[in-house]
C-alpha cells in the first residue's frame, strides 16, 4: 500500500472521533460511508473496442479480450482516463500524475479471467470533497479515492430452471469506483450525498446517470456506535440502484443492527442484499478485506502516466460547475446560496432559469417562478423541467416582465400561467402577444387607474372604522386586513404596492 493510503488508514479512526455526531437513533450514532460504480459513457470498454451499449442480446458484445482467451491483452481506453481526470477536476481531488493498475483475484463465473482489473495502492483520483445542501443547512462528504476498474459479467438467474446463464456483454466496461470517507450520519445525509454526486457525473458528462441500467449504482457501507465509542462493524449494503431503495435499506439496516447489539449479539462484518418486495437487508456473504482478494501489479499494463497539459487540456473543455454556477447566481442575480444550489441541481433547470432571466430582466423574481410553479408543474405532470408540457422560459421570462411592469399581479399571473400550459400547443408568431392575449381575454390587467383605486380605498376605510382605529392602535394585522378588503373590492386587480401606498397616505 501506498505512504498516502497508509497514512489514511491509520488515522482513520483518530478522525472519525473528532467529526461532529449527527442525530442519535435510539441512542446511537449511525456511521455511512459510500462506495459507488459510476459506468463511465465511453462507446468502447475500458480495454477493449467492444460496444458499451445497453440492451444488445447476451454475449454478443463481448470480444476476445473480454472473454479473457489466451494471448489477449488489455490496451487502455484513453477517454477512460479523460473523464477520470473530468471528475477529479470537477472535486477539487488530487490527479495521480501516475497510478498503477492492479489485479484483483476472485473467482465468479462471470469473471472470465478469474481477476479483476482495478487500482489498488495507487488509484487515479486521490481526495476531495462533495459538498450538498440537506434542507438548508450545507454539508460537505470527503472523498477518498476514485479508481478505474473494469465491470464483471452478469449471472442470469430467473430466466433457467435450476441453472444460471452467464451474460458478458458487461465485462470490461469502463467503471469508476468513488470511495468516500464515513462522514455521513444519517439516511437522509447519505441520500442527499448520492443525489449530489449523481447531479455531478451527469453535468460534467462522464456517466449517463441512469440507475436502473446499472450506470450509477452504490453500495452503502454502514455501522452504528454509542457516541465517542470506536467505530462499531459495518456491513455493505450493495448495487441500491434507486434513491427510494437506498433509503428503505439504509433505515432497515440501521433498525436491524440496534436490535441486535441491543439483543446481545456481536454484528459480523458481511456484504448484504436490499430486498425491495421485503424492505429487508440479507446477508449475501462475510465481507472480504483487501488481502483475500491478493492483489498485485498488473504485469500486461504499464503504469498511466498523466501529465499537466493534458489536464489542462480536459480543464478547458469542462462545462461550468454546479458549485461556480451557483456562486455566479449568488454574486451577479443575489439569489441565496441555498436557491442557487436549487437552481443548480441540473443542467437542464440551470438552462431554463438562464433564459428566463435573461428575458425577464427579473433573475430574482425568475428563479421564485422557476422553484415555485415551474417545480411543481413539473412534479405533477411527472416530466423533466424541458418536457414539452413546461411552458418555455422565455413564455415565463415573458410574463414574469407583465409583472415586473405592473401589467398583472403575481396572483393573476399563476392564472396566465395555468392558461399557458392548457394552451401549451398553441401556435404564435409573437410571444408577448400570445402572452398579452391571455391577459386580455382572462381579465388580468392590473388596475393602474389612481382615481378609481382611490374611490374603492374610500369605500373600503368607510365600512372599516374597526380596523382603522386598531391599526392607529398599532396593530399591523388590522392594516393587512385593509388591504385584503381592498383587493377584494378591486376583485384582484389592484396594484397591492400602489395599494399600500395610497393606505398608508390616507391613514396618515
């Protein structure tokens, strides 16, 4: 093993005592840390030109490398390593400006050559962070490692009767293993660390992200402990491919070791199974350690060596982070920290909100639209945020100027905007015509009218003697209720900052 990892390892303990406890379950602390396979989204496997493609019929995308026949080498996929150094960039990890690739010994049917090829001592990506929001308090996981590897096959259980088939079209493709340390102290912590690192590989475009092909797949290490107690015994809960999934198996895992301990019994290191028709944890077999698995150099592959200029190289071709997009959003548009990290959770939110500011003029107001009405549009209908059902944002950008010009009010304008989607498939040349048109027909326009707006306030502090001497009295409720009456009477067409102005002027 490496100094680095060494070092890592022998201190790990001294800096699990001193990370901050999170909430207690039962009287104990629960322990997580994760280790995830993202499928890297090269066309090609890792040592092999055979297709990565999802779907093609068992075996038929699996050559000879793959099949490990004798006198095949392996040759290194270079955009493989490129989309290693994409993550380590985009993390704030150390690149390995040399790593080694080992062989991992075990044998599985699916394993053709009766070892995996992986890093062990001196991985590609070395440390960093992921930082995430858990409601709105910011937390931050440290990473480990992330390490190339190759996929295994897969084993065919239910499709033959007292066998099993063996499918190798999965064999070789390129994997990135992400290790972090165990900082998480809760389900909802770890699943909220999962989601994060899913946003990133997606955005920064070196894994499709989709779970239930196995392209992102994480196995959670757990373990609880009384508070300032040594780190209790962890089991590995493996492949949770669902972020529901990996919530149900993480409580269940939890609830599962407090009773035990509680019911005198040791927890025994182990690798465990979520079963999702159950809700329960099963144990699949004893957890191995490094050494069972016999690791060695490689001897078919020579270390990778990656030099400073092809990491600038990936670096100016990185899109713009979630973190530095969201800090941008802070500084330019004054959006809070936790409204930019929503406005970021994609490429495909952050693309909208962009044009609907941009049109709008109003990035503030933008982004209240966008996480508000937007948002739950979105989740009603069950469709992404750039599905044909979601009005486009420059129809949003469009509207949300009606507002920012007093045409309409933010109450007519979820009105306008409930009319927009019932006619999203509407033809128009004109956009703030179309938008105008539905202001017009639906009534909306705001009241700018001071005469008449001032013959209603009349009307209304005539009717409200109550309420005038009670606000005078200096209740600020009874003012509210005043302005209630008055849009009221306006049947909502009433400007409500014009509206307190002229108040407030008559009430002295």
């Amino acid at each position: 093993m490496s100094e680095t990892l060494t070092q890592q390892v022998s201190t790990f303990e001294q800096m699990q005592e001193g990370r901050p406890t999170g909430p207690l379950v039962r009287g104990y602390e629960v322990i997580i840390g994760f280790e995830t396979h993202a499928q890297l989204s090269t066309a090609s496997k890792i040592f092999s030109r055979a297709s990565t493609a999802f779907g093609a019929e068992p075996n038929t995308q699996a050559c000879a490398v793959d099949l490990a026949l004798p006198g095949t080498l392996p040759v290194m996929n270079k955009g493989a390593v490129e989309r290693a150094i994409k993550l380590g960039l985009a993390l704030g990890s150390t690149i390995a400006p040399r790593s080694v690739f080992a062989r991992k010994n075990y044998f599985y049917p699916d394993l053709p050559k009766g070892y995996q090829i992986s890093q062990f001592e001196i991985p590609v990506v070395q440390g960093g962070t992921v930082s995430f929001f858990l409601g709105e308090e910011q937390k931050s996981v440290r990473l480990v490692r992330a390490h190339l590897e190759e996929d295994a096959g897969k084993s065919l259980h239910e499709d033959f009767i007292g066998q099993s088939g063996i499918d190798l079209n999965r064999a070789g493709t390129p994997l990135l293993e992400i290790v972090t340390e165990p900082d998480m102290r809760s389900t909802a912590e770890a699943v909220a660390y999962a989601r994060e690192l899913h946003k990133i590989v997606t955005w920064i475009g070196i894994c499709d992200g989709n779970m239930q092909e196995g392209s992102f797949r994480c196995d959670a290490n757990v373990s609880v402990r009384k508070p300032g107690h040594k780190l209790g015994t962890r089991r590995e809960i493996k492949n949770l491919n669902s972020f529901k999934f990996m919530q149900q198996a993480i409580d269940y895992e939890i609830r599962w070791q407090i009773e035990e301990i509680e019911d005198g019994r040791a927890i025994q290191q182990a690798t465990v199974l979520f079963d999702p028709d159950t809700g329960e944890t099963r144990a699949m077999r004893t957890k191995e350690d490094a050494a069972d698995y016999r690791y060695f150099p490689d001897p078919d592959l020579p270390p990778l060596v990656i030099a400073q200029d092809w990491i600038d190289r990936v670096k100016a071709q990185m899109p713009e982070l979630p973190r530095a997009m969201a800090e941008r959003y802070v500084t330019t548009h004054g959006l809070s920290a936790y409204d930019a990290a929503q406005l970021t959770q994609s490429t495909a939110i952050a693309t909208y909100f962009d044009a609907a500011a941009s049109t709008s003029g109003a990035p503030k107001l933008a982004a209240n639209w966008v996480l508000g009405e937007v948002a739950a549009l979105a989740n009603r209908l069950e469709v992404g945020i750039d599905d044909v059902a979601i009005p486009v944002p420059t129809a949003l950008g469009t509207l949300i100027r009606r507002i920012s010009d007093g045409t309409i009010s933010h109450s007519g304008a979820k009105t306008a905007f409930q009319e927009m989607c019932i006619r999203i498939e509407e033809q128009f040349d004109d956009l703030a015509a179309f938008i105008d048109g539905i202001i017009e027909t639906k009534n909306l326009k705001q009241m700018n009218d001071t005469g008449a707006l001032d013959t209603i306030i009349g009307e209304v502090l005539a009717k409200n003697e109550k309420n005038i001497a009670e606000y005078r009295a200096g209740k600020d409720k009874a003012f509210n209720a005043l302005v209630g009456q008055v849009m009221k009477a306006s049947a909502g067409k009433a400007n409500p900052a014009q509206v307190n102005a002229l108040l407030k002027a008559k009430l002295g």
